[in-house]
C-alpha cells in the first residue's frame, strides 16, 4: 500500500518514454535553428532554446543529455549568426554581439540549473527506491512473524496492513488502513483514538492497549506500539508499528489479581489456613508450604518459622494423639477427614479447633497438595456445652419436680392422718410415740421434698420489694458463724443498688448455703466475700449465655479463697445429690436449691474455679424497677375455730380431699367436695354459692385450679380463695396471677396451718365486705 511517485515506472517504459522526449527536443533545437534563417540579427533569438533547456531537464532527466542540448543550444545561437539574413534596422554589432552573449548565458544557466535538478531527482529517486526496497523487505520479513506489522505517514495516515491482521479481522488491507478504529473495541475507540494523536503531534513512541475485534465477532486484547522515523530535517518521516496479541497476558494479569486477592484474603480470614506439600505422610512430612495470618496469631510463629516444618508437631494435650493419628491414616489413603482437636496456644490457652484436611489434586488426578483449614470453635462449644448442661439441669429439675409432687401428696396424706390419729383420746403413750416418730419421718421427708422442689423452680416463693444492703448486712453474724473463726468475711454493698423482688427468706438460705460451702472448701482458713453491685447484661453478654435475659440486675458476688473445681466438678455442682463431701457430710441439695431459687426468681447464676484458685459465684437477680422496697409488718393471728361458713374444697387426690374435709370439718365448717374443676363449676352453675374456696391449682380436665378461681372472682369478687399445691407451676399458674386471687399453701400441709389460712382469709373477707355496705 505504499503510495509511490507518478514518475517511478517501470524500467522497459522508463526507457520508451526518455528516448521519445529526446528526440523531440533535439527536433525542437533544431527548428529553432532553422527559424535563424527568418530572423534579421538584432533580436534575442537565441531565447528561444532557454524553455527548450529546462524541458530537457524536467522530461528526460538525463545528465548527460541535458549537458548535450546545453551545449548544442550555445553553438546554435552563435551558429544563428551565420545563417541570419542580415542586420535589422536600428541594430549594430555590438547590440548584437551582447545580445548573443546574454542569450549564451541565460541558456548555460538554465542547463546548470536543470542538471541540479536532475541530480536532485535522481538521488531523491534513488533513495526512495531504495526506502521500498527496505520497507518491502520490512513488509516480507514483518508477514513471517507472529505480530501484526502497520505503518503510517509522518500525519499519522495508515499507509500499509499486514495480510494477518486483515485475516483476523476479516477485511481487506485498504478497509483497514481507511477505517482502522471501526475494528476497536466502542469502549476503548475515543481513547485509542485521543492516544495516536496525541503521539502523532509530538512525535513520541505510541503504547497502547485496547481490544480488536476479529472476524467471528469475538473481541481480543493487542499491544499496539508505534516507533517514529525522522527526516534530516527532525520531521517525522514515517511510522512503523506493531500489534501483538496479548489475550493470554492480560489472563494472566486477571488470574495473578485473583490469586493476589485470594492469597491476601486467606492471609486475613480468623481460620487458620495450612498448605502442605502432597509427598509421603510419615512423622517428619508432609511440609507445610504457606500458612496464613491467622496461624502466626494463635502460635505466636512467624510465617519463615512455620514454613517447612511438619504439622504433627501440634502442641495439646495427651488425648490429642489417636486424633492425630487418625488424620494420618486417612491422609495416607488419600482422604479428607474432618475432626476437633485441642490444641494449646502461644499465650497459654487451650482452644478447640475445628479442622478439615482436604486433598488437592490436578487435571490428572494426582495429589499435589493438602489444604487444612483450622476454625477456632471454643467459644460455641463453650456455649454449647452450656446448653447441654442447661438442659440436663432442665430435665433432672422436671424429673425432680414431678417426683416431688406426687412425694408431697403422699406425705400430705401421711402427716395429716397422723395428725388425726394423734388427736384420738385415750391413746397409749406407745401409739403416741409411734406417732412422733412417723410425723418426724414424714416432717424430715417435706424438708428434703422442699429442696428438690427449689432445684425443679417449683417451690412456693413469697416474693417481696426488698433493699439488698438491709438483707445482706445483717446476716453478717450468722455467716460468721457459718465460716468458723479461721475464716475472715468481707461484705460490700455499692451505693445506689437496686431493690430486688425474691422471696428474701430464700436469698438468705442461699447466701448461707454458699458460706457453709466455702467453710468446707478453706479448712485452713481463707476469705469469703459478698461484693453487691448493679449489672447491665447485653446482648454480647446473652451471646455467651443464651438462657440469659438481656436487662438490669443486681449481681450478688460470692467468691472464696478455697481449693477451687476442676472442670469436671464445676460442670456437675447443680446436680441434685452430687456432692464431692465424705458420706454423711452433705445431701448435694445445697447448691441445687441455690440453682433453682435464682431460675425460678428471673435471675442467672454463674461459676467460676480452678484448682487451687478458690471459687466465684456470681448471682444475677432482675432490677424491680419502679417499686419501692416492702417492709413487713406483723398481723394478729385469727382463731382457728370455725364459723358458720360454707368451703367447697376442690382436688383430685382422693386421700388429700378426704383429709382436707376432715379438717375443716372438724373445726365446724360446712365443707362440700369436688374432684375436678369442672365438676366445681358444674355446681356453680346450679346454684352453690360458697364463703371461701380451696382448691389444688394442677388438676386434671378442662380447667385448673386458677382458672375455677378466676370464674368464682368473676361471680364474686370478693369470694375468698386459697390454693394449694405440690409445687409452683410456672405455665399453668404464673405467681402473679395466683397472688392477685389468694395465698397459697404448699403440700404436705398440716391442720393447723390449713385451719389458720382459711380463718384469716374468712376473716378478711369479712371485713372486705363490711367496708363495701
């Protein structure tokens, strides 16, 4: 696609075309000398063969052919002379004489001139031949290679393609060259395009990539490089450029990019990430061959320490060895394997690792590498660990509560007909003495039924608005006491603490069932603390602890300085009957009633020991917020003898019913039974109005025990109500609901209690109505 000049032919039509032009200008001197014949001397004739010189030299641009019609024209104007008709008139010698010799030169000067010309022509000719034979050797060289070859103008104009790039684009070479930015790609087109001018009008080295588009529609990336030639002058002469396809680099480049965010993704993820080399699984290898951020952080190892050394040389405890050696046969045989491992860490701590080792192999099925992933799971186990034992502790506490409630109807039954029994006249002191002893067997048996009851959180509880400071200082001489004089008691309420609603009986047993603990725990003495503060539970803090409530608590903080738990111990201490005393020293009750009073008042207990670093217990109970702190005041009993009233007791147990008629009964009261609720109501509706009601709150049927109360307060709202059961039901009788209709009486329940309940509600009822008249 070179553009070559109009004079460059070939040589068989270069040689034609000189000699016809030759021999047309010697015709044309030769005429020229011929018309001296015509011409008087005088007039500058000889001007004639000045256009006729400088033809020469512009048609036949031969050296020596100009010379020859140069001189040839000098001789014919002075051979003019001698053929010229005569003088003109008004015209000398010497007119004609200088005439002639001007003539002469003029003619000389031109010929010099067209020579130059010439000259200049063919050296210009010569070295543009020259530059074709170069670039055509350039075009011929720049086919065999595996690059797409272009050049340009000094303006920049495409003025040569290599046949490649038109066989990849699918156009011809002039298509190209005219439209050359049509084939690159829309996005990359005003850049590319700004690029080329911007290198053309300052002519510096052109670099560029951008995408081209091929002949099946596909784009592809090519490096476009263009180098100026200059000129003598310093002008840019000509361009000469390359396009290389670079699809393969600038994958590269893609996939580089990836592997370098991958890799500094892996150095950065909380797992820890091994590679290890795919040889022989024996002691000392497989080799580890990176290890990522995550790895440096929990073994305190740099990354040049770890690299090349063997992963079985994991620090944990003994366990951990048939762990290790079950990875290794699995890795032997080419298998993934998933696993926990315990594994100690640089500062000391043992954390649970959750770690999978995975195979990698290439295309042909060949193991190259092992990738372990290792995720740091203590805190879920932890958690989850928690809530196993949460649940086991749920699951004993329903067990031990359902057994406690059949265990108190039973020993309400035993103690009331004892009761009965004992109150037979002319009874024998043997009978008596029998009797004690099975009223203090069965008292013994309450006690412990009442224990199982707190750990189930089903024991009857009388709540009240209490000031910690004013539970809490004042048993100070009874802790003492608790602790022996070998031990040192430390209490400190913060001001402004919180008021409480708990049963604060309950609060005091529980204080002082950690303080005889402690005791045995310091036989040669120590400290027991009881640090009171306000506490603020979140939500990070409920991660941790699911069974917790976010909210505001008062935090009762019982430490001493005692022989600690192992973990073994500390995971089982609110077991009912598990107790690490001698035989004979202990129930195991004691922490199991603590246990269940702080569950069944709201709260959150929490523990922490060690061997030899004492113990800590931690009681959270809920802010009563909006409450004042309640204080009690002593009531005049009521008599228990009976007045003229009707009591409709309602209960399922048989026994239980039969003695509670008995009761009241022989007190004087009117009693009517019923074994349900439902046979209650069923009465009710047929008209039964009674002056008090005392129910069981679990029964069987459609309705329990509140709901016959809330039926009866609907009636009659001031109708007294009394309950009783085995144990609290949370879901079926909520503490709140059961206070705001009547007082509750716990199983096994004895005459004189039942009497007192039912006068003193009797009694209230009364007045209740006399304020209303």
């Amino acid at each position: 696609m070179m553009h070559r000049p109009d004079s460059v032919t070939t040589p068989r039509r270069a040689q034609i075309w000189t000699c016809g032009w030759a021999w047309g200008l010697l015709a044309a001197v030769l005429l020229v000398a011929f018309t001296e014949r015509f011409t008087e001397l005088g007039f500058a004739h000889g001007l004639l063969y000045t256009p006729l010189v400088y033809l020469s030299g512009l048609l036949v641009r031969r050296p020596a052919f100009q010379w020859l019609i140069t001189v040839l024209c000098v001789l014919l104007i002075w051979v003019g002379i001698s053929l010229s008709p005569g003088m003109a008139a008004g015209f000398s010698w010497p007119h004609v004489l200088a005439n002639r010799v001007l003539t002469s030169v003029l003619v000389l000067v031109v010929g010099f001139f067209a020579l130059h010309s010439i000259r200049a022509h063919q050296l210009h000719t010569r070295r543009y031949i020259s530059d074709l034979n170069r670039l055509r050797h350039f075009e011929a060289q720049a086919e065999s290679l595996p690059v797409h070859v272009w050049s340009a103008d000094g303006q920049g104009r495409i003025v040569h393609v290599g046949q490649r790039m038109a066989a990849l684009t699918g156009h011809s070479v002039q298509y190209i060259a005219d439209h050359w930015l049509e084939i690159v790609h829309p996005e990359d087109r005003e850049q590319v395009a700004r690029a080329w001018q911007r290198a053309v009008a300052r002519g510096t080295a052109y670099h560029m990539e951008f995408r081209l588009r091929r002949a099946d529609g596909r784009y592809e990336w090519h490096l476009n490089e263009a180098t100026p030639v200059f000129n003598e002058r310093g002008e840019v002469e000509r361009w000469f450029g390359s396009s290389t396809d670079i699809s393969h680099v600038q994958m590269l480049r893609h996939n580089t990019e990836q592997l370098r965010l991958l890799r500094s993704a892996v150095a950065r993820v909380n797992d820890i990430i091994l590679i290890l080399e795919g040889g022989p699984i024996t002691e000392d290898s497989p080799r580890i061959v990176f290890a990522n951020e995550a790895h440096e952080k929990l073994s305190g190892l740099r990354n040049d320490q770890v690299v090349g050394r063997s992963p079985w040389e994991t620090r944990g405890p003994p366990g951990q060895s048939e762990k290790l050696a079950a990875i290794r046969r699995a890795m032997q045989q080419g298998e993934s394997v998933r696993t926990q491992l315990l594994v100690y860490v640089h500062d000391g701590r043992e954390l649970t690792l959750d770690v999978d080792v995975v195979p990698v192999r290439d295309k042909a099925g060949v193991l190259t590498h092992w990738v372990v992933v290792a995720r740091d799971v203590t805190e879920q186990t932890q958690i989850y660990h928690q809530l196993q034992n949460a649940q086991r502790l749920e699951a004993v506490g329903r067990l031990t509560g359902g057994i406690a409630h059949d265990f108190n109807n039973l020993l309400t039954v035993v103690l009331g007909n004892a009761d009965l029994l004992g109150s037979v006249p002319d009874l024998g002191a043997e009978a008596r003495d029998m009797i004690a002893v099975i009223q203090s067997a069965a008292e013994r048996g309450s006690a412990l039924t009442q224990r199982l009851l707190a750990f189930a959180r089903r024991q009857a509880l009388s709540p009240q608005i209490i000031d910690v400071e004013r539970l809490v200082s004042p048993m100070a001489p009874i802790l003492r006491s608790s602790l022996t004089d070998r031990n040192r008691l430390n209490i400190q309420v913060a001001a402004d603490t919180w008021p409480l609603r708990v049963d604060p009986g309950q609060l005091e047993s529980a204080l002082l069932n950690l303080a005889l603990n402690a005791a045995d725990a310091m036989p040669d003495g120590g400290c027991f603390s009881i640090d009171v503060s306000n506490e603020k539970l979140d939500a990070d803090y409920v991660l941790a602890h699911p069974e917790v409530s976010p909210g505001d608590y008062v935090c009762l903080t019982v430490t001493d300085t005692g022989s600690g738990m192992p973990p073994e111990v500390e995971d089982r201490i609110f077991e009912p009957f598990f107790t690490t005393k001698p035989q004979g020293k202990g129930s195991g009750l004691g922490l199991s009633m603590v246990f269940g009073f702080i569950k069944q008042s709201g709260g959150h207990i929490s523990v922490d020991s060690a061997p030899g670093k004492g113990t800590c217990f931690r009681l959270y109970l809920p802010r009563a917020a909006g409450e004042s702190p309640q204080h009690t005041v002593a009531t005049e009993a009521a008599p228990i003898s009976g007045v003229a009233a009707l009591v409709l007791v309602v209960e399922d147990d048989t026994s239980i019913r039969m003695l509670s008629v008995r009761y009241l009964r022989s007190a004087g009261y009117d009693v009517l039974e019923a074994a349900s609720a439902d046979e209650a109501l069923v009465r009710i509706e047929n008209g039964l109005v009674p002056d008090l009601l005392f129910t069981d709150i679990i029964m069987p049927g459609r309705h329990s025990g509140l709901a016959l109360a809330q039926a009866c307060r609907r009636r009659w709202p001031c109708l007294p109500v009394l309950f009783t059961s085995g144990y609290a039901e949370a879901d079926d009788a909520p503490d709140t609901a059961l206070e705001s209709i009547g007082p509750l009486l716990s199983k096994p329940f004895r005459r004189e209690a039942l009497l007192e309940q039912v006068a003193n509600l009797l009694r209230a009822g009364e007045r209740s109505r006399r304020s209303d008249q």
